[in-house]
C-alpha cells in the first residue's frame, strides 16, 4: 500500500510538473517555488465594481427553502455539556433544526470539524491539557461520533483528500499552545490505510492555515499570513511538488478559501465583512480565478466568517456575529449563529442561541 501511494504522488508529481514554467520571486529560490505578485489593474477590474449594497441583518428565515436542501451541517460550539461548558462537535439539518452532539466529552474541546468527500468520516481537531501545557491535536472519526481515531499530536488545520484516503495537516509552529491560526511550520500528507505520514516536499510552507485539497489531487488552496515572503493573501501550491502561485494576481484577497466538489468554483472571505466567490481554473498553466464577486457583505459592526460552498454549489454556509467575536479556532465568539446564502446573497441565519457556532462544514450525501 505505501509502494502504491508513493508511485501515485510520484504520477501527480510527474503530471503537474509540466503544467507551467516558473516565475521568480525575489524572496524565494527559484527551484522551490513561484510566486506570482498581484499586478495588472484589468485583471482585477470586475471585483472593484461588484460591491453588493451592505445588508447588516439576515432576511426572513422563509426567504430560502432551506428544508429542500439535501445536506447536512457540521460546526463547532461552545456551550454546556453535563454541565461544563466547553468546545463540541454539532451536526445540524440545513435549517438548523435537529441539532445532535456529536462528541460529548466535558472534558475535551473539539473544533474545526471538516467531513470527508464520501460524507463517513469528521477529521477535527481538539485542544488537551491546560494553560502552558495545552497541545492541539487532530483527530478523525466516523460521521456519528463513534470510533475516534487519533492523527498527530501539535497538529492543526486538518483537511481531506478527494478519494477520502489521506488527511493533510499543517505542524504547530511552537511547542508552546497558540490560539493563532497561522501559527504553523510545514505540511504532513497522513495516508489513512498504511498510518504514513509523508511530509510535503515543499518545506518553506510556513503560516499557512484554512487549508483545502483540490479535488483532482493537485493543489492546495490556503490562507498564509507572515510567512513565505507574504503579508496577508491566498496561495495555490502543489500537492506533491513546490510552486506556490500568489492568487492575489487574480483579484483574490482575504483569506479561508474553499473548494466547491470539481474544483471549478472558490469562495472566501475578502474583509471581515464580506464573502467573495469566483470561477477557478487550476488545470491552467498557472491556477487562476476569474469572475470574482461579492456574495454577500454586512455592516462593520459584525463579522462574516469561515464560508463554506455546498457539494452542489447553490449554497454558502458561514459564521456571523459580533465584530468582537474571535474567529480563529478556539477563539470566544458570543453571538455568532450560522446562516445560509444562495450565491445570489439571498441569505438567512440557521441559529439563534448565539453559543460561538463557528466553522460549519457541508456533510456531503453519503456515496
């Protein structure tokens, strides 16, 4: 079984390599990465003119026929359990109704819930221990809760690959816990049926975070923020090679990217305060995304968070709340509830408990 996995990275690797010739960035060597600088004012020329007018409340919950729609929600929360309060794993109808805890444990804090493409398995992550003591691992289990099985320790981000064999996650860049997102060192691809862990051949991978595999196997889109040579953007980089693509070039700002299930369409966070979709192309030379625009935006004094596309591709789901609610993983958000949009920025609010519902993800119909 690892002889197979290497000879496919190996093929993935051999494919790719030709997809596209390099271009240098000053602060990188020129045999381990590309990064593209944003440049080209017509290229970015439809985002600046799609600006949506501020809405800052959801409409009416009846506005969308949230009952027809198939999937289901997963998302973290911080509320009691047995009486203690603490981080737990929800599954949800699209409407919000029929919530379920999934983990149940007083004792230990589960997040950043993300379902594998066969709709079976929850790869998360949890923090154990205290204070300066505290490590964050990742975890995978069965979509119902049951058999939990253990990944790597001071671990984060995890996210699955397209046939839902592997699980990527980046390493903690410290020993001591961080809450900070972007506090990551590296990228380990976890093959499920042989427990390897293989590190990416990329090794300046550094603060990334919100990680996501392209469902042909190819790339990864992420956030990185200080790290790399960059402030503050999204990059595409090779699954199993070393080009890393600045997405900047392409009008794309902000940060939390997600892929739709073929790979053709993205969505992310541009500001605090507004979603952002757009056409991508990553079997281009380079990856590319065209057609950038607004979903939906709100008024500053809140926020809107970790948008997540449906496995059919007509909804958004995404955190929304408070402007003083924490976004990262972990981070106090009282007051955010989770609400769905149709791309069209039609969107309605799911919950009402205000209990720090962050981070949902789409549960995709079981194949």
């Amino acid at each position: 079984m690892i002889l197979t996995s290497i000879l496919l990275a190996a093929a993935i690797m051999s494919v790719t390599a030709g997809d596209g010739s390099s271009q240098n960035s000053p602060s990188q060597d020129n045999s381990l990465v590309v990064s593209v600088e944003a440049e080209g004012a017509a290229e970015t020329s439809a985002a600046a003119d799609s600006k949506t007018k501020p809405i800052s409340t959801p409409l009416p919950k009846n506005t969308l026929d949230l009952k027809k729609i198939p999937f289901k929600i997963v998302h973290e929360t911080y509320r009691p359990t047995n009486g203690k309060r603490n981080w737990e794993i929800f599954i949800r109808n699209a409407d919000g109704s029929d919530p379920v805890n999934l983990t149940n444990t007083p004792d230990v804090d589960e997040m950043y819930p993300h379902v594998s493409p066969d709709g079976a398995k929850i790869c998360f992550v949890t923090d154990e221990g205290r204070g300066r003591n505290r490590v964050r691992h990742v975890y995978y289990m069965n979509l119902d809760g049951r058999n939990r099985v253990h990944v790597a320790a001071n671990a984060r981000e995890p996210c699955w690959s397209f046939d839902s064999k592997s699980i990527a996650y980046v390493k903690s860049e410290y020993e001591r816990f961080s809450t900070r997102e972007y506090a990551t060192t590296g990228m380990v691809l976890y093959h499920i049926a042989e427990n390897w862990h293989q590190p990416h051949p990329n090794t300046e991978l550094h603060h990334i975070y919100a990680i996501c595999w392209s469902p042909d196997g190819k790339w990864f889109v992420s956030a990185v923020e200080g790290g790399m040579g960059y402030s503050d953007t999204i990059i595409a980089f090779e699954a199993f090679g070393r080009r890393v693509y600045d997405l900047e070039r392409w009008g794309v700002r902000g940060c939390r990217p997600d892929l739709n299930s073929d790979g053709t369409r993205m969505v992310w966070g541009e500001t605090d305060w507004n979603l952002q979709t757009g056409d991508v192309d990553l079997n281009a030379e380079e990856p590319k995304v065209t057609n950038v625009h607004d979903i939906l935006r709100v008024a500053r004094q809140s926020k809107v968070y970790h948008v997540d596309i449906s496995p059919d591709s007509k909804y958004v789901v995404f955190s929304y709340g408070p402007f003083s609610g924490g976004q990262q993983v972990g981070g106090m958000a009282e007051g955010w509830n989770l609400c769905v949009s149709d791309l069209d920025g039609n969107w309605v609010q799911i919950t009402d408990d205000g209990l720090h519902n962050k981070e949902p993800d789409w549960v995709p119909a079981k194949n």
